[in-house]
C-alpha cells in the first residue's frame, strides 16, 4: 500500500501525466492504472517505469520507517565496523528487498544492511536509512536512499527524507525533482555560485577529513568559501541540487551512501566525483559541486599540487 504521506510524480513523459494515486495506482493521461508490482513482468523497462517503482518502494519504506522513529522500543544493535543500526533499518531492506525480488527479478540487489544477492547489469542500490544515528536520537535529519544503477552507474535516485517531508528523484534525462509534503513537485536546479568566495560548503565532518589526510586541505579551503557548515547525511546533496549550498564533500563512504545521490546532483546541474575527481559512487569519498566550482574545489583538495594527483 502506498501512504498518503506523499503522491509523488513522476519526472513527466512527453504529452503525459503521471502520479502516484494512494492505494489505487498510477494516473497516466486521466487513466488509473496499477502500480508497478501489481503488473505483470516484462524482460524490458523504461526509466520511468524503474523510477515509479523506485517511488513506490520509497513508500513502502516510509511507511515502515517512520512508525518506528522516536519509538519507545527502537531496538538497536552495533555492527562488526561499530556502526548503529536499528531494527528499522533492517526491516525496511527486506521490504525493498522482497518488492525488487519479486517485480524485478532478474535485477541485482546491493544493501547496506544484508549486502549483495545476483550479479546483472541493472542493480538497485539501497540505503535503508541514511542517517541511521540521527534516526536513533530522534533527530529528522535521515531519509531512505533508492538508487538503479546500468553498468555500475546510477541513472535513477530517489531520496526519501518523511520526517522532514521532503522527497528527491531523477532519472538520466528526466532532471530533479523535489516534492514538500503538501506540495507539488517542482523541478530543482543548482546554484549559479562561480567564486569560491560566494560558496557555501558542507564538510559533513571534519574527523572524516582528519582520518584522510585532508585535513589541512579542507580547513584551507573552509577559508576560501563564504560559509562552512556540516549538516550530515543525504541532506546536504540534496540542499545543493536544490540551489542553497554550493560544495559538499565527505569521507568514510560506501556506494550506497552515494548511489541515489549521483543522479539528482547530476540531473540537477551539477557534478558528483570523489575527492580525488573520479567519476561514480564506487570510490570512498564524494565531492559534489554545482558545476562551476567543481574543477576549482578539485584543486584545492588536491594533496600534491605539483602533479595534480592526491596520493
């Protein structure tokens, strides 16, 4: 079942309408129809069929997720590499997990929380909930991560964040969009920021930065910039793909931290390499720009300015 938490749309066809309706299915050109688990299989999607499941699944995540936040009885365990997780996080993977097997089975799956099941060219790329020591202390700030990827690039992203009311998504050619709860979607760009002096950065942490090698790189380049901040997790990419910040950058990640990230950046206008400018959420660190700044940031970063390569 689809909450009534949001009705999302779809990045719209050519001459076609679409949205979620809540426990009825999707309206195209006037007509309901079923949601994409109730149809039946076919060898072949479109992005736009894969991004209205990705919505769907956000859904059902969201449904999940927030009926558990500021629970009396959140259960919460720590992992091998000392991480939290919670009894949320685990169940809205095995949602997402079971929705995939079943209405894309042929599809590869990569979780945070139970990793790896098939080998295809298309795998759904899944963080259950981004921000997973927030969600435990009660703080909003966390959302659920759906990411499709091709040949190991993502080329759909939906970022669903309940407890701020917010969602993201894009698909490749499709651009970012962003719906308020209570709101219409609307399409979202980047900022047009060209100076590093007008820039706003988001560092996410600066222990991260310490533990790279990249501290003295990023303090140089917080004094570079207008403004730094830290705001943590999804949240600052998606404030960049909406315009309000200019710069982020992090360490100490996973593709799934970065998979649904990449296209609504992407789509939005701006760019998503690692720290070291290397394309793809495959290479532990992030640095996504509005574009302008990009090349610019890159170099500041940079650990060996002499030839233009961190170590």
């Amino acid at each position: 079942m689809v909450s009534d938490h949001f009705r999302p749309e779809p990045t719209p066809k050519t001459n076609t309408t679409c949205r979620l309706h809540a426990n009825r299915g999707i309206l195209r050109n006037g007509r309901v129809t079923q949601y994409p688990w109730q149809v039946a299989h076919s060898p072949e999607f479109t992005l736009d069929d894969d991004l209205d499941l990705a919505l769907a699944l956000a859904d059902a995540a969201d449904a999940i997720s927030s009926a558990r936040f500021r629970a009396l009885d959140l259960e919460v365990t720590t992992k091998p590499d000392r991480s939290p997780v919670t009894d949320a996080d685990r169940a809205v993977e095995q949602a997402i997990s079971a929705l995939v097997a079943e209405h894309r089975p042929d599809d590869a799956f990569y979780g945070e929380e139970f990793g790896t099941t098939g080998e295809a060219r298309r795998q759904w790329i899944i963080d259950p909930i981004d921000g997973t020591a927030n969600f435990l202390r009660g703080v909003p700030v966390w959302g659920t991560l759906i990411a499709l990827a091709l040949d190991g690039v993502p080329v759909a992203g939906v970022v669903s964040a309940p407890a701020l009311g917010k969602r993201w998504w894009a698909r490749t050619g499709g651009g970012a969009w962003l719906q308020e709860e209570g709101a219409a979607p609307r399409r979202i760009a980047v900022s047009g920021v060209a100076e590093l002096a007008d820039a706003s950065l988001s560092f996410q942490s600066i222990r991260q930065w310490d533990d790279a090698g990249y501290l003295d790189q990023v303090i140089d380049l917080t004094r570079r910039v207008w403004r730094d901040r830290a705001y943590g997790d999804m949240w600052p990419y998606m404030l960049l793909a909406e315009g309000l910040v200019d710069i982020v950058g992090e360490f100490d990640l996973k593709p799934y931290d970065m998979a649904a990230l990449v296209p609504i950046v992407e789509e939005a206008g701006g760019r998503f390499t690692s720290v070291d400018g290397a394309d793809g959420p495959w290479h532990g660190s992030a640095l996504a720009t509005n574009g302008l700044l990009h090349e610019e940031t890159l170099a500041a970063l940079r650990l060996n300015p002499e030839d233009g390569l961190a170590d």
